[in-house]
C-alpha cells in the first residue's frame, strides 16, 4: 500500500526539522523520513554536552512528540529512503514501504568520510556524526575510567572540539593534522597558531604535518602508525577528516548531482516538484555567481525554511553570507565569509591569545572575518561583509 503526503521531507536533521515546522503550518499534509530512530534534532552538543556531559536525546530534540501529533505532521523514523522514483513522485524505502507525494524536500545531510587505511575498521575507530556515536564515544571512555589514550585523526573544526571536550573529560588526546596548523585550511596559519597553542596549553598533544599510515592491533584499536614510521599507543581513535553527501540513491532519478544536489537560489532542484537544503544542497549563489555547499547549522536552519516556504508556492531566495561557530576550551570562535579563501590576513590579538580578530583580504578586498572571543564584533563584522557584498553586485 502507498502512503501519500502533500510534502513530504527526506532527512532527519536541523534541516528536515525546521521544514517540517514551517510546512506544517500550511501544508494539507507533511510527513518526514529519518534514517535515525530520534526527532529532528541539532547536531552541534554532539561534539560538546552530549559527549561530556551525555546530553539526553530529548534535550537536542527540536520538537516534542506532543507538537508533531498536534501539527499533524508524521514522522517516518528508523528507515532509510533508498530510491527516487525517476518517472513518478515516489520514494521506496529500506524497509519496503512506498510513499509518493505532490511536493518533495531532500534533505539527507552529509556522511563522515572514513579512514581508509590497514585496520580502520578494527573496533575502537569512532566517528562523530549522529547522537549515538557521540553516546558511544562517551560510552567508550567511560568504560576504561576516562584512563584512555585516544588519537584524533584530523584537526579541522570537528576534530578540534572533539579534542577539546575529551581533555575536559581528563582523556590523554592527541591530534593528528596533516595541514601546519589545527584549523588551517578553514582559517589560515595565523589564526589556526593561536588555536593550536591554546590546545597545546590545555594539554592535547598536537602533531602537525603528519599523517596516520595505519591502525595498530588485533581484535581491537592498540595505536597508530604515522607515515614517518612512529608509532603512537592508543585505546581509541576518533576520525574527523570531513564529511560529503552519499547521494548513490539519487542515481538515475532526474535530480542533478555534482559534489552535491544541485540547486537553484530558490532550493530547486532540476526536477520541478523536488527541493534541497541543507549540508548536501549545492546551491546557487547569485551574490557570488557560482554553487556551492555549506556544512553549518546556520545555514542548515534557514535554508530548511526558505525551501519550505518555496515548496508552499513562495519565492525567497537563499543566499547568506558564510557563518560558523565553534566552542573549544575556553574559546569562542566564530567566522564569517570566505576565511578560506583570503590570501592575505591581518590579525589583532589581545589577552595572550585569548581574543582575536582576523581580517580575509583576497585582491585586497576584505571576503572574510573570524573572532575569537570577540562576541561584540560579530554583527559589525556582518555588517561590513555585507555592505561590501552588495556594492559588488
């Protein structure tokens, strides 16, 4: 039997979440498939309080049970959508089931990258995406009494909060970064020094220009082995080396796919009754002239809402400036714009490294900002981007 749903949503996260709610306001009928067991729910205490403190479930939930049947709106958990229908407006997921609708929202997010290196899958390798991993890392420490070594492998974002939440768990941490500095890549050498020295402060073991060559051990992880040869003991290791959509179920559906779902300002996909937000929509950017793909919640929030209110027969368009923000130690770190793409920097620093403020120039032209315990300049650095932006255009 094939369930109908005027608009139907695909994902599980802060993206799916936040349609659903703008949906159900309008929307003659919504329903929304996860592959999680768990309510839409946000992804960033994942790294923090869930890890540290084991944050319940319901606590990072959007909704309660109770809205959902209120508002009407179904909630598919526990199963995976595993086919697009290329002719039809239907799905077919894992566990058979059939749901076709008017109006169709894909929002699947993104998949962590694996560690593809002799004995990556032996027991003890942790990836952090989902609430259960992160209950079963912090299951995994608790078990030894926090008496653990633990190797990180990658020190972007990701990596580094993990890092930082395992030292407050008074977890022995080292990171293994390829790149000069922690963070580099996202904000250049001189911002991600002050970050790699604070870790440093905090007790994390940091190697930079390395690379894991190999999981070490039997049954279970027992260390690593660099690609220079030395090996470091380990219990854990803990992957952080990015993530990127798995959209092979998309395959030969009609909907375009580079790197990403592709997308128009409007969150349309090629296929007219079909939308896409959030981590795995590679979007339009008329302000910039070019696609591209953001993995941040702020994104993931709004951009779930301007697709739903398009799918209502609305036309925002989406087009914000690049915003992340990130919690380690005793800093606060937020970046506004293309910080990655400046090759000129220019840093304030003050209270010993403590708070800074960078500037991204690119041609000169100032394309980004990032502040490290600078909360009061935020909405000036957003101001300027924008107002730099606009005269562009």
């Amino acid at each position: 039997m094939t369930r109908q749903y005027t608009h139907l949503v695909i994902g599980g996260g802060v993206t799916g979440g936040r349609a659903v709610e703008a949906l159900s306001k309008r929307a003659d009928s919504v329903a929304l498939i996860s592959a999680e067991q768990w309510r839409p729910y946000s992804r960033p205490p994942l790294s923090k309080e869930a890890l540290v403190d084991g944050r319940s479930i319901g606590s990072l939930c959007l909704r309660d049970p109770s809205w959902y049947e209120a508002q009407g709106a179904e909630l598919w958990l526990g199963d995976r959508v595993v086919a697009l229908d290329p002719h039809e407006p239907v799905v077919e997921l894992a566990s058979g089931s059939v749901i076709s609708f008017d109006h169709l929202l894909l929002a699947p997010g993104v998949e962590p990258i694996r560690l593809n290196v002799p004995g990556g899958d032996l027991a003890g390798v942790h990836y952090l995406r989902t609430y259960d991993d992160a209950i079963q890392l912090r299951h995994a420490v608790e078990v030894r009494d926090r008496q653990c070594r633990v190797v990180i492998v990658g020190g972007g974002f990701i990596g580094s909060e993990i890092a930082a939440s395992l030292a407050k768990m008074n977890v022995q941490v080292t990171i293994v970064e390829a790149m000069t500095q922690l963070m580099g890549q996202a904000l250049g050498d001189e911002v991600g020094s002050l970050l790699t020295e604070r870790h440093r402060e905090a007790g994390v073991d940091v190697l930079l220009d390395a690379r894991v060559d190999s999981v070490l051990g039997g049954a279970s992880v027992e260390g690593v082995r660099l690609a220079d040869g030395t090996d470091i003991a380990c219990e854990l290791v803990v992957v952080g080396i990015g993530a990127r959509p798995q959209l092979d179920w998309l395959a030969g559906s009609g909907v375009d796919i580079d790197g990403g779902i592709v997308v128009d300002q409007y969150c349309r996909t090629s296929r007219s009754n079909v939308y896409a937000a959030g981590d795995a929509a590679f979007m339009y950017s008329p302000r910039l002239g070019r696609h591209r793909r953001l993995e941040h919640e702020a994104n993931a929030q709004s951009q779930g809402v301007v697709a739903a209110r398009n799918m209502l027969g609305g036309s925002a368009v989406h087009d914000p400036i690049e915003y992340c923000w990130s919690t380690q130690h005793d800093l606060d770190i937020w970046t506004l714009g293309h910080t990655s793409r400046g090759s000129e920097v220019s840093l304030e620093v003050e209270a010993d490294g403590r708070q800074a403020l960078a500037f991204y120039r690119d041609s000169g032209r100032i394309v980004g900002v990032a502040g490290i315990n600078r909360p009061d300049d935020l909405t000036r650095a957003r101001e300027l981007l924008t107002s730099l932006t606009a005269a562009i255009a």
